[in-house]
C-alpha cells in the first residue's frame, strides 16, 4: 500500500512538473514571439540558418551544411516562424545546458553548476545568436548513456545528433565506436549499425548529392580553428597542417589507451582537439566543451576547473573595455589551454586506472 501512494505520488509530481514546464514554455514563447528580429541583433545566426530549412524545404547554402541525417531533426523547426523557432532553439538549448551538469556532490552544488553554466558567455551568446549546439549536446549525452545502458536505437539516435556539427565531434566519435567494439557483444553492435543506417543511407540517396556539392562553395576564411588563427598569422601551411595532426594523434592517442569510460575530461579534450584541428570550427562551439568538459572538471576538480571556466569567460572583459566581440585568437587561446588541462587530466586518470590495476599483483608477488 505504501509502495503504490509512494508511485502515485511520483506520477503526480512528474505530471506537475511537466505541466509547469509546458505552461512555462508556452508563455516564454508569447514572449519571444513580439520581439523584433528582424531589425535587431538577436538571433544573428538564427536568422540565416532558418531559411535553409523554411518551410520544410532544404536550401544547401554556405550556411546549411550539416550532414542530412542530422538535419531532419531541425527541419520541423523550419514549419514555424521566423521568432517562435527560434523560442524553441533557446529552450532547448536551456533544457540541453541543464541536463549536462552531473549531480554529483550536493544539491547546492548542481545548482552553482547549472547556473555558471547558464550565464556564462558561451551560453549566452548561443542563446542571443541562436544555432545547432543543444543538437550536439543532447547527441553527446544520450550517446554515452546510452552505452552505458546498452541501448544500440537510442545510441544510434545520439550519435544521429552528435554528427550535426561534426567539426566538433568526429574525434569523440571515433573514441567511441572504438570503445564500443572493445567493449559490447557483437548482437549490440549489429543493432547500432542497422539503427545507424536505416537513416543515414535513405537521407543520403535524398540529399547526400546536394549536401556534398555545398562544400564547393564554402569560402570562409574566419573562425577559431588552427588552420584559420596559424594561417592569419602567417604560419606557413605545412607547420599548420603539422600542428593539426599533432592535436589529432595526441587527442586519440591519449583517450584510446587504457580505460573505455568516457569520463567528462575526455570527451572535454576530444571536443577541444576535434575544434582546433577542424578545417573550420566558430566559437559558439566552445559551449560544447565547456559543457561536457569544462563543467563537471569544476565541479569535481575546482583547482583546475575554475580557471578553466574563467578563460571561458573573459569575453565579458573584452565586451566591458572594447564593447567589441572578443579576439579570435583569444578564443583559440582558451580553447588551447582547455585541451592542455583536459589533457592532463586523461593522461593522470589513465595513469590511475593502471595503477590500480597493477597493485593487487604487485602485493601478491
């Protein structure tokens, strides 16, 4: 009798929390829906990305060059509005933010970690700008739990989602799927496969041609890449490309070695090194790192978290003093460092595990 009151107790809260949340969205739509973007700076990028999807209708342009097993889960944002689309983009990416701060420790402590999370520059900006981060966050986050789970459909849903940037995380999801060899039976990986692709084949044969011919107009010569801030500098290209390949080695060398979990600092660095080796990667993508990173390394690891979330967050400086966007080359910079510190950090966890490993046999020899 107690057990069903406790179970009929849970629904209840479950169903009041979901309808708070369903007014409250509601409500911040109304809101969002009398704002006047079209002649003001928010949703800068919103208001470019939207039109390649308007509609229901796909656009290939500069702008829309996500891989088209990914981009169908935007494409219904294109059937509203110009404004209630992007409410929805800044709610999601919200409830993406909220959901990547782990709890662990006490309750006042995921609180201080959502809420440095939520006003922190990158997150701001993402919101005000409005682009494709919550889809990665969100991929990131049902893919690893999903592994855990051993969940191969809904695995294979996050990678879908992880893969819509895919400057941003095709080192992670390297690690993963070799991770996932080493460590699922065969029947699991033969699910995630077909899940994997009974989307991407058909939306390839509907759009992989138009999807690959955007490529060839690509023309920009700006971001937080390697290739961008080295070549600006005048680095000749072959210490560029050098450099590139260093951060790919060391980022799969360091993450593929040893333990399979995908702990925060090694995804954090595999984000971090994916971004910087990119051919083109922007800064609003540094929200991703800063959340599967960055965060959870502050909350567990202060001494090397925080002053990782205060780089993050020095274009609140340059905004006081400038009132200009920050520098590209100190987001490199930061992004930089955050891969060194993320580094380290997998590099020692990993040292641990062995460690570990090697001391029962040490004490019974």
């Amino acid at each position: 009798m107690r057990v069903q009151n406790r179970s009929r107790r849970q629904y209840t809260e479950i169903a009041i929390f979901g309808i708070s949340v369903a007014v409250t969205g509601a409500l911040f739509l109304i809101f969002v829906s009398r704002f006047d973007l079209e002649d003001s700076a928010l949703a800068f990028d919103w208001k470019m990305l939207w039109p390649g999807f308007r509609g229901g209708q796909l656009h290939w342009d500069e702008f829309i060059q996500n891989p088209p097993w990914s981009i169908i889960f935007v494409m219904p944002l294109g059937f509203l509005s110009l404004r209630a689309s992007w409410g929805v983009m800044m709610l999601l990416t919200l409830f993406s933010l909220i959901l990547s701060v782990p709890r662990q420790g006490s309750a006042r402590r995921w609180y201080a970690g959502i809420l440095a999370l939520v006003l922190s520059y990158p997150a701001l900006r993402e919101l005000m700008d409005g682009n494709f981060e919550a889809f990665t966050i969100l991929g990131v986050l049902l893919m690893v739990r999903s592994h855990e789970r051993r969940a191969p459909v809904l695995m294979a849903l996050g990678v879908l989602l992880a893969m819509i940037k895919p400057q941003i995380t095709y080192l992670l999801l390297v690690i993963a799927a070799l991770h996932t060899y080493r460590t699922t039976p065969r029947a699991f990986q033969v699910r995630l496969a077909l899940a994997l692709l009974v989307v991407i084949i058909p939306t390839s044969l509907w759009q992989g041609g138009p999807w690959l011919e955007s490529y060839e107009r690509i023309t920009r010569s700006w971001g937080i890449s390697l290739s961008v801030i080295l070549g600006a500098a005048g680095v000749p290209s072959i210490f560029t490309a050098l450099a590139q390949i260093a951060v790919v080695a060391v980022s799969l060398w360091a993450a593929g070695r040893g333990s399979t979990t995908l702990t925060p600092p090694k995804m954090g660095m595999l984000l971090a090194g994916g971004l910087l080796a990119a051919p083109y990667s922007q800064s609003l993508s540094m929200l991703v790192v800063l959340a599967i990173g960055v965060i959870p390394v502050m909350l567990d690891r202060p001494r090397v978290g925080i002053p990782l979330f205060a780089l993050f967050n020095l274009p609140y400086l340059t905004r006081l003093v400038t009132l200009a966007d920050p520098p590209t080359a100190l987001m490199t910079a930061s992004l930089v460092a955050a891969w060194l510190a993320l580094l380290w950090l997998t590099v020692t966890d990993e040292a641990r595990v062995f460690q570990r490993k090697a001391q029962p046999l040490a004490q019974t020899s």
